[in-house]
C-alpha cells in the first residue's frame, strides 16, 4: 500500500475535527468537492471506510476515530519540530570568551539565570587565554584579569578584583601544630599558578627568605591550583571569589590577612556599538558581580 499524503490526512483530520466538509474545507480554503473527493480518495487508498453520513454531518467509523486521534498526536509533533527548527534558527547567537577559572567558577552556574531572562539567545562559550584584552574576531564578549588598568580602544568594564590570599585545607595545616605565622610558610609546600611573582612579593613584604621559592608546584590552570590545595597538598595563592564554596564549607581557610595582586582585576571586554544582545548580557554579568562583590 502507498503512504497516503500528508494533504490527504490533512484534510481528513480537518473534516474529523468539524463533524463535517464546510467547516473543513473553510478551515483547508477547498471546496467541499475537493475536500470529499480527497477524502474518498484516501479511503480508497487505504481500504477501508473511515466515515458514515448522518445526514449533513459526517461520522467517524471506529478504524476512523482510531486514524484521527493518532493523526492529531503526529501532526502536533510536526508543528512542534517546526516550531523548534524555526525558534532556534531566530535564536541570537553569543559568543563569550573567558578564562577558565572565572568561567568554571563563577560565570557558568549563573548562566541559568541569564538563560532564564533571555530565553531567546542562544551562547557559545569558549575559553581564552590571560593578559590579551584584544577581543578575537569570532568573539562578542571577553573576559580575562589584568593587571592594573588595561589599556585598549575597546569598552571595558571591571567585574571584581583579583587579589589573592594564601589559603590552604585545614587536613594541611594538621601538619604544622601551633600558630600559622608567615614564617611557617617557608616550611610548606606552596603552588604557583603560571606566573612565580605573586609569592615572590608575599614573601618579600613578609621579610622571608625567597630561596628555594621556585621548586614549588606550578599549576597553569586554576582549577588544578585550587584542587591540589583542597586535597591538602599545600598553600596557594587565590581569590576568594573564585573559591567561595570551599571557604564557606570550610574545605580551604585563609591563612592571613595580607593579599597581593592587589591592582588585579577581572575586566569584561566588548566592542563599541554592540548589538543589544552583547548589552543584555553585559548588564547582566555587571549586575551579578556587583551583587556578589557588594
């Protein structure tokens, strides 16, 4: 047997729907000859009757009732994959570049929201390196620290600061009985995110010996950083922010109250003229940090 049409079954649920062939074909903008011709037609494709008269109303036979209610079902299914394919192509595109430790730590379990409020744009997020303010091409938005005041021809905007503090888990500290002084960080293990200036400083303006400051463990990526201090490997150099659960839930302590990279901060980056969405989401984000760091 041939599949019948997608006309055909559409006119036969139309006519299923109104009880008859001028509603039908109203709905359809047919005749009524053509709506009960096709109807005959697909009856006789598929061999059995799915209608009776009653009168000027028109009855379904039982094997018709059966065909209409799984018709109404495919067809629903239909307009809704239509909808869908239509809604996502509509669906405005951002594209946000970001350091991985702000974007695993801080942006992404707030994107919800912003998803939530701005149902229609759809994110494409990608990770980005430190130190360049420049805004790839194929980029709306990024976010990356910066020491001091960047200096660059595009929009910038501050989200919070990037000093860090000599934290470490309490499993850790175990291992040094006593009160935490500075200089019992000259027997602990310490760890450096790619760049050794940072507890070069904190050592100097503590008055302690820098010897054999190199040796420690370098992490380039944050989350590898503060996931070594978590399991209580040693001490390392982190902003609150970005660690805000593991100090909350006691997994990592600040040891004192002394932070460098105190002219650090984590800048958003977008173009001059941008599209309302890019300004949607730069409210947004400004929003967010400004609650957070407030």
């Amino acid at each position: 047997m041939a599949r019948p049409s997608l006309t055909s079954l559409q006119t036969f649920l139309e006519v299923a729907r109104h009880g008859g062939l001028s509603g039908a074909a109203q709905t359809l903008h047919k005749t009524q000859s053509a709506v009960s011709h096709q109807l005959r037609q697909l009856e006789s494709n598929l061999g059995v009757a799915l209608t009776t008269r009653a009168g000027r109303n028109i009855r379904l036979t039982a094997i018709g009732q059966q065909l209409a209610k799984g018709l109404e079902t495919g067809f629903s299914e239909i307009d809704k994959a239509l909808e869908d394919t239509t809604t996502h192509q509509k669906r405005e595109v951002l594209h946000i570049n970001c350091v991985p430790s702000v974007a695993v730590r801080w942006l992404i379990p707030r994107l919800a929201g912003f998803r939530e409020q701005f149902p229609d744009y759809r994110i494409d997020f990608r990770y980005t390196g430190a130190l360049d303010p420049g805004i790839p091409t194929d980029a709306d938005i990024k976010i990356t620290w910066c020491d001091g005041t960047p200096t660059t021809d595009r929009k910038k905007i501050c989200l919070f600061s990037g000093a860090t503090w000599p934290v470490a888990s309490p499993l850790y500290l175990q291992n040094f009985p006593g009160k935490i002084e500075p200089r019992t960080l000259a027997r602990m293990e310490i760890f450096h995110d790619e760049f050794l200036d940072p507890w070069y400083q904190w050592f100097k303006e503590h008055g302690l010996n820098t010897q054999g400051l190199e040796d420690g463990v370098v992490f380039q990526d944050f989350n590898l950083l503060s996931a070594a201090a978590v399991s209580g490997q040693g001490v390392a150099l982190c902003p609150p922010l970005l660690i805000d659960r593991e100090l909350s839930i006691g997994a990592l302590v600040t040891l004192f109250d002394n932070p460098v990279n105190t002219d650090r901060g984590y800048w958003l980056f977008y173009r001059e003229n941008s599209r309302p969405a890019v300004l949607d989401f730069v409210d947004w984000i400004t929003r967010e940090a400004s609650e957070e760091s407030g």
